[in-house]
C-alpha cells in the first residue's frame, strides 16, 4: 500500500515577509513585496522594480554562522536555508546527532540558477590571477545542488539529498518528487522546497527578453497584474519556500500537527511540439498535466474548490486559464475559484512554486481564499472563460474549503500539478 502524505512543517522568505505568520497575516491582506531598486534603474534596466525579501544581517545571522556567512555571497542558498530550517523547526523535528545522520529523513531542494554573485567574483578574482583568493566556499555556493548540501549539513538528512532544476517549475517539482520518495516508503520525511536568488545578473536576461514590466517603476505595488487586461510583463522576484512532508503513520505517532494532506500530482513536458516552444507552453500537455494529477490524486474535476494558478501576468494568463477550463470542463460561475500569489511577490522563478504551495497550505489551514490583487480590470479574454466573482480580490474566509490545486509551468516547455487536501483523520 502507498503511505499517506501529509505536511507538519512550513517555511518561507518571501518578498512580502519572512516567516509563516507575518506571511499569512501579508498574503490575507493583500499586501505587496515589490520595491523600486536604483541598482536597476542605474544599470539601464527597462524593469527597475523587484521583490526581494526583507532579510536584514541580523536575520541571516539567526540561522549561518558566522563563518558560514564569511564571504557568502548566494542569496538563494540563503534564502532556502532559512525557509528549509524554519519548516524543520516548524515541524519540531530535532537536528541529528554529531555522529549519525538521520537516514530516514532527506531533502529535495530546487533552484533555477544559484550563486551567480558568487560566481561573478570568482571569474573576477581569476581574471585578476587571484585564484587563491576564492575562498573554500566558492564551489559550495555556485553547485546546483549548493542549497540542499547546506541543509542536509545543517540538519544532518542521511536519506536522498539532491537538488532538481525545472526552471519556473522547479518548487511545484521538488514537492511531488519528495511527495513520491514518502509515498512509496522510501523515506519517513522529506524536506521540500526551493530558491532563487536577486539581483540584475539573475533578472537582466528577463529584462533583454521584454518579458517584465518597464510600466509601472513609479507605482512597483501595482506592477504584478495576473488576469488584468493592464498587464505588461511579470515583475521578477526572490525567495524560498519549504515544507516537511511525512508519512500520516510518522506524524500521529510523535503527535505532530498537520497543515495538510498531498493526495497526487503530476509532471509532463510538451516536447516544444505544437504551441509548445522552449518559452511557450504546449497546451495539450498543459492539460493533461492537470488531468493526470487529478487522476493520480483521485479526485474528479468537482472536487477542486480553488486553483493557486501560475498566472505571471503576461500574455499566456489567458491561455492558462483556457487550459484549466478544458482540463476541468468548468466554465463560468461553475468554474473554481482562482488567484495569483504573483500579484503580491511577483514571479519568484525557481521558488515561485514552492512559495506559492505553502500559500495554498496555508489557505486550508485557515479556511481563506487571499485576494488576487491588482486585477480589478480583468481581461476580457479571461471574462468569456470565467465569471469575475471567481477571482477574489478580497479575502474570503470558508471554512468548508477542501481541495486546491497548485500549478506550475516552466520555460523548456515543463509542467507540474499538485492536489492537496484539508487534512481529516
């Protein structure tokens, strides 16, 4: 028999606030991370705004040592550190022992690119033959899998230790792999989650792809406009998100909490074949990607009370929301409700699905639905598809809210779907 998966423990730096709390208490009242950056206006960025999340030294402090913060320089590495101690913690799970790792735990932990700052330094320091003058942490920061080694260090993990990268995918895939490990009884726990560093060495390509907004410098809070007919572009964004999921046997045995249930998802790509190319979706697989995790979830279309969408606030949300509708076979009134954490934090790139999936957890926890903000003129293409009163730009509180579904789609043509559940013994 397959194990039951559940998530005990949350954790998240985010543009908009840092920690479980202060981040519900944002996401509730609809508040917004993006921020106007000289750095970029300075560089001749089109886009000048960003979301970074508001981590002071002091913070940073809290959770490295000191001489793991000596010359670090990867934003993301820190970010995951954070969230991925925090959902560890949250899950009041104990750190291992010195000597003995604890080998039924393991973490997936994903980013899109990781310590390009670093990197950067290094290629200036060997240009400048100063090759030993990196430092011994160089290689540790600019590895793919720099993010998960930190963690599985820190909290002495001894099961599978690996790092996925899926691009905008990548969070939303790192859950379902975890999810899998835990499922099949390979593993008692998995820390899931990703990353994704800051700045204009992650952000320019986006910038020279004329895929962010240059309209609104002047006004960042209203930049992020999913489903609006105002929308010019995604704001780009930075952050961490993680979750502790665990087999149901595990967690009523030591007694943990549980914010919620994972019943099954799904990952496909569409190959870059019909309206799939390496930055456009294939709708076809699009749809199957959420029909196949309906499927493996057991649930029927019906079932869905909410979709926490993708939606980046580009000219593919219309699409997007097409896909669902034929996916689902749901339309107008009928049609779940659906928001868009990006309107808050923008498009948070390799920690956008994670981010994102620990909001959605959070919305079954408490019974709320956080509003979609800045899409008060939502597109008319969306509004032939949807009813309006579907996306909520106010908070709604329901209590009797069971099933969400979470979804992601990246560049490359790749797609993940995860179903989740209001927990019930």
């Amino acid at each position: 028999m397959k194990n039951r998966v559940v998530i005990t423990g949350l954790g998240v730096v985010a543009p908009n606030a840092a920690g479980i709390e202060s981040f519900n208490e944002a996401i509730q009242q609809g508040v917004s991370g993006i921020r106007f950056y000289q750095e970029l206006e300075d560089l001749h960025f089109s886009c000048c705004i960003g979301g970074i999340p508001p981590v002071t030294d002091e913070m940073a402090q809290k959770y490295l040592t000191p001489l793991q913060l000596k010359n670090f320089n990867s934003s993301g590495i820190l970010y995951g550190c954070m969230a991925g101690m925090d959902a560890w913690t949250d899950a009041r799970l104990p750190v291992a022992a010195s000597e003995t790792p604890d080998w039924d735990s393991g973490t997936v932990f994903g980013t899109g690119i990781s310590g390009v700052e670093k990197f950067r330094e290094s290629i200036y320091k060997i240009d400048d033959k100063k090759v030993r003058k990196l430092g011994s942490t160089a290689v540790l920061q600019t590895m793919a899998s720099g993010v998960s080694a930190y963690l599985s260090g820190i909290l002495g993990l001894g099961n599978l230790v690996t790092s996925n990268s899926s691009a905008c995918c990548t969070g939303t895939e790192s859950i379902l792999m975890g999810f899998e490990r835990v499922q099949s009884g390979k593993a008692k726990r998995m820390l899931v989650g990703g990353c994704s560093d800051h700045g204009p060495y992650i952000w320019g390509g986006f910038d020279a792809m004329k895929v962010i907004t240059y309209k609104h410098n002047g006004e960042p809070e209203k930049a992020s406009r999913p489903m609006s007919a105002s929308a010019s572009g995604f704001v780009p964004g930075s952050g961490a998100g993680a979750m502790v999921l665990e087999t149901l046997a595990s967690a009523v045995e030591r007694g943990a909490d549980i914010y919620a249930e994972i019943l099954g998802g799904a990952s496909n790509a569409g190959g870059q074949r019909g309206t799939g190319t390496m930055t456009a979706p294939n709708a076809e697989a699009v749809q199957r990607c959420i029909k196949a995790a309906m499927a493996d979830a057991g649930i029927q279309s019906a079932d869905i009370d909410l979709i926490n969408g993708h939606l980046t606030a580009t000219v593919k949300d219309g699409m997007e929301i097409q896909n669902w509708a034929l996916a689902l076979d749901r339309k107008g009134k009928d049609f779940p409700f659906i928001h868009s954490l990006k309107s808050m934090i923008g498009h948070c790139l390799g920690a956008a699905g994670a981010i994102e999936t620990v909001a959605a957890v959070l919305c079954l926890k408490h019974g709320s639905i956080f509003p979609s903000i800045n899409c008060e003129d939502i597109h008319p293409d969306i509004c032939e598809i949807i009813a309006a009163e579907k996306i909520p730009q106010q908070l709604i509180k329901w209590d009797n809210l069971e099933v969400i579904a979470k979804a992601s789609f990246g560049f490359g043509d790749v797609n993940s779907c995860i179903i989740l559940k209001k927990y019930t013994a």
